[in-house]
C-alpha cells in the first residue's frame, strides 16, 4: 500500500509547497521544509510616535476639509451664483448699485491688484487690526508712564464778534501804537494762539516793531465754536480782531501749514487789509482738480497709508474721524506729534522733536488746542481741508479784467482803459519750502508757483517741515529781513495836545492841555 500511495505521504508534499506554520496534526510526524528562525532574528517593526500620528491625523483632517470646501464652492456655483438662482434675482440688482458706487475705492489699490481678491484681505486685515488694537494687555512696568494732559485756567483775551461769538487772542511784540508792522497768525490743526512763531523772540520783535496776533479759531483754545464756518467766516473774523485790537493799516497774514488755508482765504475775501502773506510750509486741498497727475503723484507718494486714510475720512465719512480722534490727541493723553497727526519726518525734523523745549511748547500747545474737550472743531477744519473752498489759488493771480457787458462796453473800452481794473491779490506773497519736507512735500509748492507765478518761493535744503520754522533765532532773523528790509524799531510814541476849555466864564480862562500818548 506504501508502494501505491509512494514515499511521501499528502502532509510531506503539503509542506513541500509551503513554509511550516508551526501547526501540527494528532498522529503525524513533525515536518519542517526548511530551519525555522529564530525570533530574535526577525527583525523588529519601527513604533509610529504620537507626534507622527497627530500630524497625519490633521494632514487627513486638512485635506478632507479642503475636498468639502471645494465640493460646497461646486454646489454654489451650480445652484446659487446661476443668474437663474433665486438669490441672483432678488440680490442681484443692489448689489449692482451698490458696487457701481464703492467702485471709487478701487483706485486705491495698486493696478496689478484685483478688487475681488484684495478687498476681502483688506477688509479682514482691518477687523484684525481693531480686533488687536481693542485687545487690553498688562501694562509694562518697563514703559515710562504717558504724560496726561492738563487744562489750564482761562488766560487769553476775547473780543465780542457781530455775531455773538467770542474770539480768543494773543499779542507779542510791541504795543499798537508803536508797531510799524502789524502780523495776523491763524494757526494750523491741533495748535492754537498759543503758537504763532514759535520760539520767536521778544527782542527780535521789538527790533524791527513787529505786532504779532494769534487767534484761536472758533472751537480751540478759548474761542466760541462757529455753527456754520467756512474759509469766508474765517477771514472776517481776522477782520474783526484787527479792527478791535486797534490795527487800523493794513496787516501781514502768516500761514503755516494747514492754517495757511485761513491766509489764503484772507488773501481772497479781505485783500484790502492785507499787506502781504507770509507762507511756510503752505498746505492746499489735496484733492485740487487743477493738479496735474505727476503733481497729484508725488504729492501723495510722501504720505503715511494711515494719513491717506484719514484724507478719505474727511472727504467722504467725516464722522469716522470721530473714533480717531477720541483714541489719540483727546484720550487724555499726551503723544509724540509724528504720531498724533500721522507724519513721515526726516532726520532734521526728527531731531527737532525730541527736543524737550519743543516736547514742552507740543504739550502745552495741544492742552489749549483741546481745552474744549470736542471733536466738532477737529472734525470741521478737516473738512474744510479737503474741500471746495470757494475759491481757486489761480483767482489770486494778478489780471487785468475789462467790464465788457454789451456792445457799447466793449466799444467804449476799445478806446479807453477806464473799465479796466487789476483783479486779484496785488501785494507781495513769500512762500518757505523745505526741501526735505515730507509732510507738505514740495511738490504743493511747485503747483502754488505755477498757478501763482508772481509769489516768491524760498527753497530750503535740507529742511524739514518744523526744522526752519520752529526754535530757530536765525530762520526768524532771515525771515524778517526778507519781509521788512534792515530792523528799524518800534514807531516813536506819538504825543498829541489838545486844547479843552476849564470850567466857568463859559470858557473863557485858564486853558487846559490835555496830552494824549
């Protein structure tokens, strides 16, 4: 039977084909193919960390999470974003308008910038941005403590307006009946009477009898807000201070920077007064029309992003200002000006500033410029900034004008120049330009020359926007010199006598003489 069946049974030819198991039957022979390895041969499998397993668990997470984002932007575009979807034919028109009027803000944006794409970054960038600056974190015992701002008590003079109002003011100089040259200073934003010139001094005055007149317009300092000011209510009321303080000749108007706006306008509504116009640093509306784009471009390339912003604020929702403004210059608290008012400085100007003469005069000048505690007044001369005027620069420009109305008019001027007057600003305009001028770029003041070719502009290398016109004894010399020739003093006092009747022998006797300085 062995013979039929052969040598090997059916389990030797089974384990011929395949490796042992390690199992064996009842009643068979143990059969191995091959040696069996020892297990500490075998080599062992690499333990996966909770490191790896963490990662690839999110790895997993992340891609199923972009296959779901992809699968829902599939399932609106097939059934919402259709112009046949419900929600294409109520929104669709609103939108429309809406986006054709928003449309404006994509000039903004760089030219290689696609709206869609960059407002929603923007607009995420800027609830981050609220989100981080509303976030409170323990105060730093590093940090030095912020200087908190006082209010002073009342210290200006005020003069009764035909209107109601009160005008605050501040003198220097020599008194009204000596100045041979009689100064006029509205001041620029966040400033008020107090600042003038600053630094200027005493002596310097009295030497070439200049009167210097600061005010503070309506709202600042100690003035009466104005319901309803404009740059024309702006130049009647320097109007009504020269005449109350006893200016009876013609005045000088200085204008730096945003409150040359307010000289400008005096230059237009009240030339009569005027005797000429002392500019620094003078800024314009800069959204100007008449701008040429290179002018337009440069302009606004030296600009900080945050003062670009506040420049559409103003233009466009003036009442957002409102929110700024409380979380700066009227927290309470007193802060660098560069950072108060959004300015690039350079090395001249930032020198300047950390001066603690101009640390002292920035504080003090603020205090009085805020004293009121209201956003109105900031917001009101914002505006006013970046609006229209009511007027052109051009309409300074000196011209002839002819009143040629109707046929006869015009014939009679054919023959003679009676009906012909000069228009415009007759008097000297002095403008001073730092080069280095990243606040109001000189840019502005090369428009100013074009449209005004008969002003004098004084270019200044290597100045700043506060470096020529603050704490500066020589800048003040140069500028006076300029303006009025050699120092020739104060006027001698005038002493007139007048001849009064005494009492009794109805006038007749004793002759009295009055002398009156």
């Amino acid at each position: 039977m062995e013979e039929v069946r052969g040598a090997n049974t059916w389990t030797e030819e089974l384990a011929s084909l395949v490796e042992d198991t390690g199992i064996h039957y009842a009643g068979e022979p143990e059969i191995s193919a091959r040696p069996r390895k020892s297990v500490r041969d075998e080599p062992e499998l690499e333990k996966e960390n909770l490191k790896d397993q963490v990662t690839a668990f999110l790895k997993s997470w992340g891609e199923m999470l972009l296959e779901l984002g992809k699968g829902c932007k599939d399932i609106l575009r097939q059934t919402v974003v259709t112009e046949d979807s419900f929600v294409v034919q109520k929104l669709g028109g609103p939108v429309a308008k809406v986006s054709g009027r928003l449309r404006f803000l994509n000039d903004f944006l760089p030219e290689d910038r696609d709206p869609i794409h960059a407002w929603p970054v923007v607009f995420f960038v800027f609830i981050l941005a609220l989100c981080v600056l509303s976030f409170n974190t323990n105060q730093d015992n590093s940090v030095p403590p912020v200087k908190k701002v006082c209010i002073h008590p009342p210290s200006a003079s005020r003069i009764l307006l035909p209107d109601g109002r009160h005008l605050a003011y501040h003198e220097l100089g020599v008194q009204a009946g000596r100045a041979r040259y009689s100064l006029i200073a509205p001041h620029s934003f966040l400033s008020s009477r107090l600042a003038g010139i600053p630094g200027v001094r005493t002596s310097l005055l009295e030497d070439f009898g200049v009167r210097l007149v600061t005010f503070d317009l309506p709202g600042f300092g100690e003035s009466d807000p104005h319901p309803s000011r404009n740059l024309n209510s702006s130049a009647l009321d320097m109007l009504h201070l020269a005449n109350a303080v006893g200016v009876s000749d013609k005045f000088w108007v200085v204008g730096y920077s945003s409150g040359s706006m307010h000289a400008w306008a005096a230059l237009r509504y009240i030339p009569d007064r005027v005797a000429g116009a002392a500019m620094f640093a003078p800024m314009i509306n800069p959204y100007e029309p008449s701008m040429t784009k290179e002018e337009m471009r440069r302009t606004w390339e030296e600009w900080l992003p945050r003062r670009r912003f506040m420049y559409f604020l103003a233009r466009r929702f003036p009442k957002l200002l409102s929110f700024s403004y409380r979380r700066s210059f009227l927290s309470g608290k007193h802060g660098r000006i560069d950072k108060w008012m959004s300015l690039s400085l350079k090395k001249k100007d930032e020198v300047l500033i950390e001066d603690p003469i101009f640390e002292e005069y920035w504080h003090r000048d603020v205090e009085e410029s805020i004293r009121q505690g209201n956003t109105k007044p900031f917001i009101e001369e914002a505006v006013l900034q970046v609006s229209n005027w009511g007027f052109r620069l051009a309409d300074l420009q000196v011209r002839k004008e002819c009143q040629r109305r109707g046929f006869l008019p015009w014939l009679r001027a054919m023959y003679s120049q009676e009906e012909c007057e000069l228009a415009g600003f007759l008097d000297p305009i002095h403008i001073w330009q730092g080069m280095d001028d990243q606040v109001v770029p000189p840019s502005i003041t090369d428009y100013i020359s074009r449209v005004l070719p008969a002003a004098v502009v004084h270019k200044l290398p290597y100045e700043g926007h506060f470096s020529y016109f603050f704490f500066c004894d020589d800048c003040h010399l140069q500028i006076f010199s300029t303006l009025f020739g050699s120092p020739q003093g104060p006027l001698e006092q005038k002493t007139e006598m007048v001849e009064t009747p005494s009492e009794g022998d109805n006038g007749k006797g004793i002759q009295c003489y009055q002398f009156i300085q």
